[in-house]
C-alpha cells in the first residue's frame, strides 16, 4: 500500500487522466458530455443547401418520392408527403446513442425557440428497440420535443442507420440537408439558415 501511494504522489496526473478514461469508458453521460463540449465548437455541423434552379442535378436536391412514415404518442400517423408546404427537420436518435445525447440539449432549443412556428415541424424520431428506453430518457432530462417512431420502414434516402441523423426538407419536399453524426442546432448561423428555408416560397 505504502508503495502505492509512493507511486500516486509520483503519477498523479497518470492516475488523474486514467480515471477520466474509465468514466468516459462506461458513462454515456459523461461521453455526451465531452461530446458536447466537441460539437459546440460548430465544427461538425452541416450546412442548409441554397435553393437552385428548378432543373435537377447532380448537385441540386431533388424531392425525394419516398414517404417518411411516423407515429406520435397518441397514434396519430404523420407522412411527409402531406407536409408540403412546411419546413421539415427531422432527427433520428437512440437513448444508448452517446451522440444523440450530447447533440439533444441543442434540438431541445432550437425546438423551444420554434415550436410555435406552424411553418416548421419537427420530426424527433426515436430508433431504441424498446421505445420505452427513448422515453424515459426524454422524461428523465425533461426534454419536451415531440416523441415519434417510424410506422413502417424508413427510406434510404432519410435514414441509413448511423445516429444521429438530421434531414431538413424545405416546403417542396426537397432534402436540403442530410447530416449524419452529431452537430449543435442551436447556433444563431442554423436559426438564420433556417429563417432562410421558411421564407423560400
């Protein structure tokens, strides 16, 4: 023991760096946490396509004809397709899914800063085998964005299973921003970018 302490008072920082491994290692929490001190930066987000010309392209989104198929808590279904006309955000997230934690504080704000605005919905889709896990998890961090699960398989070109994932539709139905991985959605540069979408026509 004595050697021990000897060694301890000679490697603390060792000691100090290792224990911080070992929490990161087996917390999510504590990985979300690092991971949102990373996203804040803003160096992992996405940007919102320009609006184009009409005419497709390779590198101009196009609507997609798949339909997103979700359920909320009261069993209501909600398509995409019959949310022409209003900007979509769509987030798909899992309660054991480290960077979906540490991104949810910043959906939760940009959805408290919009959800009065009838031009934007949004779609927080939860992919947790057990969809009580995905609620308690909203329970527990008192997080009040809508809780929805997909009402039949998703489409390609909205989900191809990394989490989180983040789609923005614009009033077309066109896809102009798919993001995968974690990013903060709570920066004035997206508020503006969204701005943009809801007064495109």
């Amino acid at each position: 023991m004595e050697k021990f302490k000897i060694w301890l008072r000679k490697n603390w920082s060792t000691a100090i760096l290792v224990s911080i491994f070992i929490v990161l290692m087996v917390s999510p929490d504590a990985k979300a946490w690092l991971m949102r001190q990373i996203i804040s930066t803003g160096v992992l987000n996405s940007k919102i396509e320009e609006k184009k010309a009409e005419s497709a392209s390779a590198s101009n989104p196009v609507a997609i004809t798949e339909n997103l198929s979700v359920r909320n808590q009261k069993g209501e279904v909600i398509n995409t397709s019959g949310l022409k006309g209003k900007v979509v955000f769509i987030n798909f997230w899992a309660s054991w899914c480290p960077p979906c934690r540490a991104e949810f504080p910043s959906i939760q704000n940009f959805y408290d800063h919009y959800k009065t605005n009838k031009d934007l919905v949004f779609l927080t889709v939860n992919m947790d085998d057990i969809t009580v896990n995905g609620k308690i998890y909203l329970k527990k961090e008192q997080y009040s964005v809508p809780f929805l699960v997909p009402e039949a398989s998703v489409p390609e070109p909205f989900f191809n299973g990394t989490l989180p994932t983040t789609v923005i539709l614009d009033k077309s139905g066109k896809i102009r921003m798919h993001h995968t991985g974690m990013a903060d959605y709570s920066k004035d540069s997206f508020y503006e970018e969204i701005n943009q979408l809801l007064h495109e026509q």
